[in-house]
C-alpha cells in the first residue's frame, strides 16, 4: 500500500460523508430530464447520480470533463446540467472510445449538439482538454480498466487528470471496490480495486483526498465473483446461470471518492 494512502486510510472518518447530500435543483433536473434514455433511468437505483453529482459539488457553470464517458449513460445528464452556463467534455480514446457520444449528437444535437469531444490520452494531432481549463474532472469504473494496462499506465491517467484541472479544482471517482484484505494481484483481472490503490494513484500525481462516500455502497457484493464484476448486472458474464441470484445483488459495491488539486 503506498505509505500516504495508508495515513489517509487511517484519517477515513474525517473524510467519510456523514449523511446523502442534499440534491441541488439544477442536478435533479438534470437527473430527470425526459431526453434520458429508460433504461439509462432503470439504473439509477445503483449509480445514485444525482447524489453522487452533488456530493462531488458539480456546478451548472462549471466546465466538467467526464473521462471515459463509456456508453454515454452520464451524458444524458451532464449535457442538459451543463448547457446553459458551463460545458461539458466526453474524454475518451478518440478513434473508439466516444462512438455512443457521438451517436447521442447525431441522434438530438438539441441537447447534446454543444458537447465538447477530446482524446484522452490525446495523442499528436488530436484535441484534447486544455492544461488547467476543468473545474471538474470525473471517471465512473474506469480505474480498473487502466490498471490492466499496469500501474504505470494508471499513474499516467491520473496525471493527466491532474493537468486538465485548475488549482482548486475537483476530481470525483466512482469505482469497483475490492476490500483492502484482499490479494492486490485480485485488480489485475477482477474489474475490482482497493481504495487505497486509486488514492495511491491519485495521490502520486498530486492530488488532495477531499471526502469519501458510501453513496454508491451494496453490502451484498462479495467481490469474489468466478467472472469477476461482470458476473453482476448489468453484464450478466454467465447469462443465464444463476441470473436470479446475481440480480438479487444488483451492481457492485462502489468507492465514491472526491479529490482536489492544491491551489
């Protein structure tokens, strides 16, 4: 474990979120915004997006990158929350990562038309997010993904986050939580990390560990599942084994994080 993590680990109680934060209007807008897709909206029961938004303070004027936006399910609430007075970037690898952001703004460039794309990581030739444009920076089970690329690879995206940041500025994680008891050879294949991995990985590339959250907890995740995190919906690895029972667990147990970068 990396020797700052630990102290931070150690600090948890100060950090953990006493109590789901209170909703802003604008987020829980966003959050029910009739453009958003059903079985986007079938989801929130486990994503929790409206208090995870406002427990990473994410403003309507604020300029939010959101990097790795997948399948694009927080674009449906980030476009219309940022809209008006602030903006919003999908970050992802750029010839195959934002193909569903894409296919939104072509789909209703009214809602999403103004959605900014960039490569992360941007390579020569390619836009990316300006060095200390964001106010806000978010990645929903992505840590993970990087990780199979070694640590170094992981270390690498955080420092890229790092740099897209003003001074004060935040970063919010969601991720696949594995408990700290657990082999650390378990992150190589099972879609799950330890806490104290992702705050090491953030930590190293400067950043401050603001709060901690069990917004997106389920106690009934073992994480120890034969096919990893895909086991569990939404991805149902074994399709029709034991479907009933994986259902009844619902999604994995999550780590919600927010980060600052030092003024």
């Amino acid at each position: 474990m990396h020797r700052l993590a630990c102290s931070l680990l150690l600090a948890a109680p100060l950090l953990v979120a006493a109590s789901t934060p209170n909703v802003p209007a604008p987020i829980a807008a966003a959050v029910a915004a009739p453009t958003r897709t059903a079985a986007n909206v079938a989801r929130d029961r486990y994503r929790h997006p409206a208090q995870t938004l406002a427990f990473f303070g994410v403003k309507p004027g604020d300029t939010v990158v959101e990097v790795w936006p997948g399948g694009g399910w927080y674009t449906e609430i980030l476009a219309p929350l940022t809209a008006r007075a602030g903006a919003y970037y999908a970050a992802g690898p750029w010839e195959k990562g934002l193909g569903a952001v894409r296919a939104l703004q072509a789909k209703d460039a009214a809602t999403y038309g103004k959605v900014r794309l960039a490569a992360f990581p941007a390579e020569a030739g390619q836009p990316g997010v300006p060095d200390g444009s964001a106010d806000v920076v978010l990645t929903f089970r992505n840590v993970h993904n990087w990780r199979f690329g070694g640590e170094d690879r992981a270390r690498a995206m955080f420092a890229a986050m790092y740099r897209m940041l003003k001074p004060g500025g935040t970063l919010g994680v969601v991720e696949h939580r594995l408990p700290e008891s657990r082999p650390s050879a378990a992150e190589e294949k099972s879609g799950y990390m330890k806490p104290s991995s992702v705050i090491g990985f953030a930590t190293a590339a400067g950043f401050k560990l603001a709060g901690r959250s069990e917004i997106n907890a389920n106690p009934k995740d073992s994480a120890d599942w034969p096919e990893g995190v895909w086991t569990l919906p939404p991805s149902y690895a074994l399709k029709d084994k034991d479907r009933a029972r994986y259902a009844a667990i619902g999604e994995s147990d999550r780590m919600t994080l927010r980060f600052v970068k030092p003024r």
